[in-house]
C-alpha cells in the first residue's frame, strides 16, 4: 500500500514537472475555442499518453487532417458545422477556425519536441 502510494506521487510529480517544463521550454497556450473547453499542456500531454499510446506524431497527423478538412470546405465555399454543438462556420469563420488548428498544431509540436522526449529529474535536458 505504501509503495502503491509513494509510485503515485512520483507520477503526479513527473506529470506536473513536465507539464510546468514544457511552458518554460518555451511553448505557447492552446488558443481559446469555446468547443474545445478548457485546453491545456497537461490534458494534451495525458491525452496523447493515454490514447495515442505517447504516438505524438499520430495525435499531430490527425489535427494535420482536420486542418486539411477545413480547407477544402473553404474552398468549395462549404459550411464546416461543429459536430456535437450548434456551430456552423463559413468564410471568413472558417479561416479564423483554421487558424486556430494551425495554433494548435504548433503548440502540439512544441509539447512533442519537450514531452516525447525521456524525462530527466527537474523536466529539463
């Protein structure tokens, strides 16, 4: 039980150094999109740990996809609506949406560039 518990705070205390490293390292916050909630260095670092397995590159493929998505809908003067809201975007909606995934992308690859990295005691290299 003891073990159990000091492994646990080692966890926590290995994520929060990364994540806290990762923004002295330099990378920017997520822009704010109301249908992506509250995004942060950390809830993407679990999230391509927990789904993708640590595969940032896959995590920043799909997000390369949804831009490339985006721009043919332009494109084609096509309507992009948000799945799971009542969104719809066009024009110049669109643009400033692609915008953002460009934002997003960029920050992944920054978070990528820190976190795929092997994690030494202090989060830095």
């Amino acid at each position: 039980m003891m073990n159990t518990r000091m492994i646990h705070a080692c966890l926590l205390a290995a994520a929060l150094t990364a994540t806290s490293g990762a923004a002295e390292a330099g990378c920017n916050a997520f822009p704010k999109v109301s249908w992506w909630g509250q995004l942060t260095h950390g809830k993407v670092i679990r999230y391509v740990r927990d789904v993708y397995r640590g595969d940032w590159g896959r995590h920043i493929r799909h997000y390369e996809e949804v831009r490339a998505k985006l721009v043919q809908i332009r494109d084609e003067s096509g309507t992009v609506v948000i799945k799971g809201t009542d969104v719809k975007l066009s024009d110049a909606a669109i643009d400033d949406y692609i915008a953002k995934v460009d934002e997003r992308i960029d920050v992944t690859r920054c978070l990528a560039r820190f976190y795929a990295q092997p994690l030494s005691l202090g989060g830095k290299s």
